[in-house]
C-alpha cells in the first residue's frame, strides 16, 4: 500500500536525540524523511538544520507545531500569532511539506467552545497572507477530544476539513494522525471530503492501559487497535501522495535505545503497510 520509501520519522519519536542525531538516525536506518520539533529546530538552529537535512538528503515531512491560537489576553494573543508567523518562517526554510497546526483549547477561563473555535478560524485567517506568500501549507489537525479543553478545540476531522475549506487549497489543508482519528464512524466519509486536502498522515497506535499522561499514551503499529491498513486506503483513495510519518509519544519508547526503535519503526510499518 505505501512503500517504505515513504516513511518519514517524526522526531517525537525518539525525543531525546538531537535534530543533528535524529537525522543521522534516519540516513542509517534509510529512512528518507523525518519530521522536525520547532524547539529541537532553534537548538542548532535553523540555518544549520536546513543544511544538515539538505546534506542527508532528507525530506522533512511536516514541521511542529503552529498554533496555541486561543487567548484572551490581547498581548498574549499577538504573541502567539507572532510565534505562528516566526513558525511559517522556519518552514519555509526548512523546505517542509507542512506546519502542523495545534489549535488550542479552551480560552482560559471559559467554557465556551464556540468562542475558542472563532478565534482559531481568525488566527488561520490572519497567517494565510504570509503562508500562501511564503509556499508553506498549513495543516489543521483535529485531536482526540480528550485533548478538547487544554490543547485542541478541534476534535473530529470534518471539523477540520469543514475550517480548511474556508481558505485556499494550496495554502491550508488538514493532518490525519491515526491516534486521534480512528475513532470516529464518520472517518471514512470525512477523508473523502479531504481529498486533495490532506498536507500529513502521521501513525501511531492506541494502546491500552492508557497512562496517567494521556498524552504518552501511544505504541509502535501493531501494538493497539487501529486497522492502519483500512485507514491507509482511504487515506490514499483521497488523493495523498505525501510521507506516511511516524510519530509516538511513549516514555518507554524515548527510553529505549533509539536504533531499537528506528528499527522497530520501519519493520512494523513494512509488514504493515508496505
């Protein structure tokens, strides 16, 4: 279905490595894109990050993350859309096929869903002139809705899809993380109204027990219960022809030696969608 020549490691994955060490990671292990963290990014830098995945000859995948847009404060507010634009930046240098947008949750002190979803559609609003001009898709992407009140109002893909379409398709598209979205019975409708929207597929598994930190709570491919093969088609069928990036948040994972996981990483994605 996707050949591992489309396999891209998201640097989550191996979270204590530097940008320098992940990318030498992924040139051992002939991974051939690799996903970057904004913060990893500034620590060499981003001069020095360009030329390092340009001398591997690496594709970088997505960029993370954009987004926090939901702030009352005005100050707050125009930092963070000052961060948003410095984050368009950094992917545009980087050559990346994406910047990951987390939109943000609640507005802090509020219960009010409606208005926190306003503003990330304003905020989105505001960063597209810059976004458009500089080459750079931005990619909405919805998350569980366990994440609903602290880090994404967004929690369904057609949420997404149905804020994307509001804006240029070559400016503003929708990410599909298998962890947040396999879920949901409307997915496979929701990825047809994607098609030609889709700018990332990230993957990852749903394992159980969940951990205390949710957020941790995810495995390497075969390890939980998401049918990544079904997921995959449609995902395909929807007109995607990018990176198939592997990105997990797992404590026991960043604390395995990262060879072990590399290789994991590409054999299960191999026997699973290759």
């Amino acid at each position: 279905m996707i050949g591992l020549g489309r396999l891209s490691l998201n640097q989550a994955t191996v979270r204590n490595l530097s940008a320098t060490q992940a990318i030498e990671l992924c040139v051992t292990h002939e991974i051939s894109a690799i996903g970057l963290w904004r913060d990893r990014v500034a620590e060499l830098g981003l001069a020095a990050t360009a030329a390092a995945v340009r001398a591997a000859g690496l594709q970088v995948s997505s960029l993370c993350r954009g987004g926090f847009f939901t702030h009352d404060d005005p100050q707050a507010r125009a930092a963070a859309l000052a961060d948003n634009r410095a984050a368009v930046t950094e992917a545009a240098a980087l050559g990346a096929d994406a910047l990951i947008l987390v939109s943000g949750g609640l507005v802090p002190g509020s219960k009010d869903l409606a208005l926190a979803r306003r503003m990330i559609a304003d905020a989105i609003a505001d960063l597209v002139p810059l976004a458009r001009q500089a080459g750079v898709m931005l990619g909405i992407e919805p998350l569980h809705p366990m994440f609903c009140a602290d880090r994404c109002a967004i929690t369904r893909l057609g949420e997404a899809v149905d804020l994307a379409l509001q804006f240029p398709a070559d400016t503003v598209g929708v990410v599909v993380d298998t962890y947040h979205v396999w879920w949901d019975a409307q997915l496979a409708a929701d990825l047809g109204r994607a098609a030609g929207r889709i700018v990332s597929y990230q993957l990852c598994d749903w394992i159980l027990p969940l951990p205390s930190d949710v957020l941790l709570g995810r495995g390497h491919l075969g390890d939980g219960f998401i049918d990544f093969r079904l997921i995959s088609s449609q995902v395909l069928a929807a007109g995607y022809t990018g990176y198939a990036e592997v990105e997990i948040l797992n404590q026991e994972i960043w604390d395995a030696p990262p060879d072990e996981t590399a290789a994991t990483v590409r054999t299960r994605f191999a026997d699973l969608l290759g």
